[in-house]
C-alpha cells in the first residue's frame, strides 16, 4: 500500500470504447486496487437526476419521529433489513477491536423481487430476507429500487473490469454473482447537538473493512470519510461532484491473495461541529454458496496461498455478527498487517 490516492477514473470508454481503451481502464483501476483500494468513477451512467431524487426521500424517512422509523426494526440481529436506530451497530467489532456503538442511523434493503430460483430460496445464511418498508414516505420504496437496480448494474461492470484487470476470463466473476447477497444501506449522520457528549474512541462508523466483494458508495461532500495507511496514518476523502467511491471488500482480497486489498476506513465523529452527511453504500458480496480461495493469477511457488478457502456466506454471517452483537470477531483473518496499523492509530 505505497499510496493512498484516491484516483478518479473514467468509465466511459469502458462503456463505448474499444478493447484498448478497455484495457486502459482495466489497468487503471488495478493500480488503484495494489494501491489504496480505493477509487472513485464518473462516466458511470447513472443519472444524477435519480441519485438526487433518492435522498430527497431519504430525508423525508430520517425526519420521521424515531417511533415510526422503528416500527420497521428487525426483529432478529440476524436479519439485515429495515431501521437501526443510533448506536445499534459498533462496525470496529468486526476487526476485533473494542469501541463505542457508532453514531449513525440506518435504513437497509436488498433486492425487492426474488425469482422462483431453488438457489435464492435454498439460502441458509438469510441474505435474501424480505425488505421492510415503512408505511411512508410513499416515494421512498420506488425511488430506493430504482437506485438499487442502477448500482447493482454498476457493480456488476466493476466486476467484469477487475476480471480483466485480473488476467481472468471476462465473465468469471459473474458466475459468482449471479445470486449474489446485494445490500444497500443507507447511512443517516445527522448534525450532533451542541455539547453533545461523545465516548473516548466514538466514531459516526467506526474502523472496519468492507465484508465482500466490492462497494459502490454515494456521499455528500462533507468531511469524515478516512482510510488508514500500514503506518497508522489517517488519510480524509472527499468524493469528487458526480462521482461514486469504490473499495474492495475482504473477500476479494483474499481472492487475490492480497494483491488487492480491503482498507480499513472509517467516519469520524466532530461533535457539536458536525454537520449532517448522507452515504448510500451497496455491497456487492458474491453468491452465498462461492467458495473463495487464492486465483491462479495471484499465486506461485514463491507467493502462496495465504488464506484458507470459505464461502461468501459463512464470511459475512460471522461479520455481521461481530457488528450487530457488539462481539470481537478474531476468527477470520482477513485484515492481517492492517489490524497492526490500527492498533498504533
């Protein structure tokens, strides 16, 4: 991790361009990929017009009084789905470190229509839970699956770009995704009372890395976001106008052997400074059933594999797990060299 850039990259001539240009932007993102993990991309296609009218409704459900956000609270820790009211969730957990709950609300929905699949319905890790939709806003729910459809699209292209960025067939992450756990959870960090009290080691989300594949983030332009460097050093970003954040999640790292890595990031707390911001993160996690273990363009004699294989679902029930029940999780190690450099943070 020489760098912790967060490049911009464009998109568009992956979308229209040639194999060339295609080629370019493959190996654009696979520098930013052994680098920081992170990126950002424009040209992606998704209107801004729909982006905008998502959180115009997301507004209008966080401004809702807390008793009617929670009628829609899951009723299991094991089902994420619906409202986690502030401080339900301490994300730190999942890389093993002890911190206080996060300073964030939560809406969370998956795909809305499941087809007649013995796949979808064969899931034992309850990834493809039935969303729960508040009785309003009334536009919330369509306005939500009209953005989900619109980043699941995206995602996807990302997956077929690190294919190529890969050296793999073009299509072999789709094979690993086709019923893939997709969620997007809407983070709601609103402006903190004056002289509000916040715990020693508080965040709005605390230190953790992404659980799967790769995550396509929506956020205001508003200070918070960090990524932690293997010094201990925290990095800000700010997105660019019109752009989406991309980072790789925990299972494709190991996937590549570490030749890409998940960062460990996080939203800092400011007190009575703070000032609302507004994230839209979908996770694209692969299917439950995937085995993960080591490509064969990321490993040799002299690199082998360095993390047994796993599923996508056993990997990411023990995650959220770990963030819900506010319980270490130590029995994957999927962060390695980067939990060292957040304990010297």
């Amino acid at each position: 991790m020489a760098s912790l850039d967060v490049p911009v990259i464009d998109l568009e001539p992956w979308r229209t361009g040639s194999v060339d240009a295609r080629a370019a932007v493959a190996a654009a993102v696979d520098h930013a990929c052994r680098t920081s993990g992170f990126f950002q991309v424009v040209g992606h296609g998704v209107p801004p017009e729909l982006i905008d009218h998502a959180l115009d409704e997301i507004d209008r459900f966080f401004h809702l009084p807390l008793a009617e956000k929670m009628a829609i609270r899951p009723a299991s820790d094991a089902i994420n789905r619906g409202f986690l009211p502030l401080g339900s969730e301490a994300l730190s957990y999942t890389v093993g470190v002890d911190a206080p709950a996060d300073l964030r609300e939560v809406f969370v929905i998956g795909p809305d229509a499941l087809p007649e699949d013995p796949r979808h319905h064969a899931d034992a890790f309850n990834v493809f839970t039935p969303n729960l939709w508040p009785a309003k806003p009334d536009g919330l729910k369509p306005a939500m699956l009209a953005y989900f459809d619109a980043i699941v699209a995206l995602a996807k292209t990302m997956v077929d770009i690190y294919a190529v960025a890969l050296q793999l067939e073009p299509a072999f992450f789709r094979g690993h995704v086709d019923h893939s756990t997709e969620t997007l959870r809407v983070n709601y960090y609103e402006r903190l009372a004056p002289g509000e009290p916040i715990a020693d080691g508080q965040q709005r989300l605390g230190a953790h890395t992404d659980y799967g594949i790769t995550t396509v983030l929506y956020a205001d332009r508003v200070p918070g976001l960090q990524l932690l460097d293997l010094d201990g050093d925290w990095h800000d970003v700010l997105a660019e106008p019109g752009a989406f954040i991309v980072n790789l999640g925990d299972l494709l790292a190991q996937w590549t052997n570490d030749r890409w890595r998940s960062t460990v990031h996080r939203v800092v707390a400011t007190g009575g400074q703070g000032t609302r911001r507004r994230s839209i993160a979908f996770f694209l996690d692969g299917n439950y059933d995937s085995v993960i273990e080591c490509l064969r363009t990321c490993c040799d004699e002299d690199h082998p594999a360095r993390y047994a294989p796993t599923t996508a679902g056993a990997h990411l029930v023990e995650k959220l797990r770990g963030a819900r029940t506010l319980t270490k999780v130590e029995t994957l190690d999927t962060v390695g060299d980067r939990i060292d450099a957040l304990r010297r943070s």
